[in-house]
C-alpha cells in the first residue's frame, strides 16, 4: 500500500524538501497550509522544486485544533511531520505571543489531533538547537541541559517536550529532531545565510554597495537542508522513537561563512560589510555546535553536502534569480 504523509509546513524550506524526498520513496503527499491572501505565491518553493502539482494542500491552522483533528481523521496518515512554526527567531521577539502559540501550543494540537484521530501514525516533531541558547557543554548532544534565549527557543522547548511527554504516556512513536542551522536555496531572506547570500549577488550584479549585519563573531554549525530532512524521514523508520540531535559536527562564525560567499562572488567582505548594532540580538546566542553522533549512529545518517558547497550553491542561486528577474521586468 502507498504510505501516506502529512506534512505541516510544506512550502517552508524543509517542507519543500521533504515532500520531494517522500515523492521520491512513493508516498502520498498531504501539506497543511494555513489560509493567506498571498496564497498564489505561497508554493512558490514547492514551484521551485517542481513538485507544486504533485502534493495535496489542503486548509488548516496549528492554532486550530478542529483544523487539524478534521485533517488527521480525513487523511489517516502513516507519518505526520511537525514542520510547521513561526520559525524567525528575530520576530519572536516582536511577537512573542503569536510564537508561543503556533511553535508551542501549535505542537500540542497536532500531537493532541495525531492521538485522537491516528494514533497508529508516526510523528516527527522539528525541534531547534536554539533551545540550547546559552551552552551548558561545548558540544551538544541529546544530553546537554537547555538554556532557551528567545521566545522562540522558549517555544520550540515547549514543543518538545511536549513531544517527549506524549510518547511517554501514551505510547506514540513520536521523535524529534534537534536540528542545528539548515540552509539552502530555499531559504528566506531574513535568514542570516540567505541575507548574506542575496546581498553578495546584488553587489556583484551591481545592484548594491553594502551588506548590513549584526553580531558576525557568533558562531554556528551549518548544514544543507536536504541533508536535514532525510534525517527525518530516518527517525520515523525506526522501530523506537526517539530524539535525535542532527548536525554537522563543525561551528563557522557568520564572519567566515561571509567570506566563502564573497570570495566565491570574486569580492572582498570587508570593502561591504556594514555593522549595524540595531541587529544585534536582545539576548545572543554566542555559539552553538551539534554532536550528531547518536544519529550517526542508530539512523546511519551523516551530511553529504560541505558549508563551501551549500553556500556557493546559495550565491549561484541568487545571482540567477536576481539575473532572470531583471529580464522579467524588462519585458
């Protein structure tokens, strides 16, 4: 029988990717979106990836219990991926209760919805290594205590253990995934990775002068996206749940990751760099750097694609968009 999959999410980056892997291994592919006026653009990386006629989208909102509830008994899905969030972690700052509701409490209605009315299904739950914040150990692995330093690294705690308590009490085979930085040309532009990457094409198609960034000494472990979510699928293929951190098992600072993506461009990162203190984050999170060796492992997963490769594929990208949509204007 075709397994079926319902992913929360779906035109979000991961969401993307995720649906082209599942598509790849056969499954029947369901997105949950939540309904916007901007819906004609809101697939606009599912376009991309060229999958956008071969997922199901159907209405449904992680506040909206009766939404998703309806969905589940509807769908009868094999695997249910959590996805979806109000993932910046900027905005939760200025939206801390709007993330709190749909990073946390959003968790606890798809869980709530997955046990009601598909309990036989597998659910992931995307977790973020942001919950570590301020580091208790220099490498973190699923032992490592939290210190969440955002309403959203806060929220995204909430969900997890959430996650952790539902497959505790009711028997689920819920997972989640500590997912350290993941980037790609899907990216939205507020990322840190994709501004970068947007901001070199500009500058080398003349298009601008300079790059305003916060806080360039913090430190990340940064992996591509399609590596990321075949770690997913991995965990909901085990025949026990449990929680996994997925990384690279490397930290770069913003500084040198916008190196690589000026050099790779044939430019000079301090001729554009401009510091702006008004980035800087409220509360930062100077460093953060995974140890996927649990996944590695149990899940025989490890990332095929370098930070080099990922972010010159990014700047290529980026240039091409930038090129095509000036001839688009044109016309």
């Amino acid at each position: 029988m075709v397994r079926k999959a319902l992913i929360t999410g779906i035109t979000g980056q991961d969401g993307a990717y995720l649906a082209a892997l599942l598509l790849s291994k056969g499954y029947e592919v369901f997105g949950l979106v939540r309904r916007s006026s901007h819906g004609g653009v809101a697939d606009h990386r599912l376009r991309w990836m060229g999958i956008h006629d071969k997922v199901k989208i159907l209405d449904g909102n992680l506040v909206d219990m009766s939404s998703l509830l309806r969905l589940v008994i509807e769908i009868q899905p094999d695997e249910v991926y959590n996805l979806g969030a109000q993932s910046f972690v900027a905005t939760s700052w200025q939206q801390p209760i709007l993330t709190s509701k749909v990073t946390g409490i959003g968790v606890l209605n798809i869980l709530e919805a997955v046990r009601i009315g598909a309990p036989q299904a597998r659910f992931y739950q995307a977790s973020s290594s942001e919950m570590y914040g301020l580091i208790q150990e220099d490498k973190q692995s699923e032992t490592t205590p939290f210190y969440p330093r955002s309403p959203y690294a806060v929220a995204k705690l909430f969900g997890h253990w959430s996650t952790v308590n539902y497959r505790e009490s009711f028997g689920m085979h819920a997972s989640s995934g500590i997912l350290f930085n993941h980037e790609s040309p899907l990216r939205g532009v507020e990322f840190v990775t994709r501004k970068v990457t947007d901001g070199v094409a500009r500058i080398k198609l003349g298009m601008a002068t300079e790059l305003r960034l916060g806080n360039i000494d913090a430190k990340r472990d940064w992996g591509h996206a399609r590596d990321y979510v075949r770690a997913m699928w991995l965990m909901l293929q085990q025949d026990v749940p449990d929680d996994y951190v997925v990384a690279t098992g490397e930290t770069t600072s913003v500084r040198d990751m916008c190196e690589i993506a000026f050099a790779h461009a044939g430019l000079v990162a301090d001729d554009h760099i401009v510091i702006d203190p008004d980035l800087y984050r409220p509360a930062e999170v100077d460093v953060l750097l995974g140890n996927p060796e649990k996944a590695q492992r149990q899940l025989g997963w490890s990332p095929e694609v370098s930070l080099e490769q990922l972010i010159t594929e990014m700047v290529d990208v980026d240039i091409q968009r930038l090129k095509t949509d000036k001839v688009q204007r044109a016309q």
